[in-house]
C-alpha cells in the first residue's frame, strides 16, 4: 500500500472514529468520494482490502487503522 493510501485510511478511520465511536465500521469505499476520479487508488485500495487482508465489506475502523500502522 503506497503512503498516500495508507495516510488517507488513517486519517479517514480517526475522523469516523471521532465522530461515530470505537464501533463505528467502514468500507474501503469510505476512503474515496462517490465520484471515482482515481481509479488505480481505489483499485489499489480494494485490492488489499478484498484479496490480501480478506475483509469483509464492513469492519471496524479501529481494526483498519491497526491493520495499515
């Protein structure tokens, strides 16, 4: 995961996380708008999401977070 991706889902997880509560769960969609204008990223995001971590579509920021530290 580039550094880029990995500073985004951090700072993504902290601000569901201060918002919502330790509980709160996410997708890797959480981490892009709901206009795809960066394809690769998302690719890339979905493909550590899906076929190196084997996540399920929700999970627990707090786990995410601790994932990509």
């Amino acid at each position: 995961m580039r550094n880029t991706l990995r500073e985004k889902v951090i700072a993504v997880c902290d601000q569901k996380i201060a918002r919502n509560g330790p509980n709160v769960g996410l997708s890797f969609y959480a981490f892009f708008a709901n206009k795809n204008d960066n394809p690769e990223l998302l690719m890339e995001a979905a493909e550590w999401w899906i076929r190196e971590q084997k996540l399920d579509h929700f999970e627990k920021a707090t786990k995410i977070k601790e994932m990509v530290l």
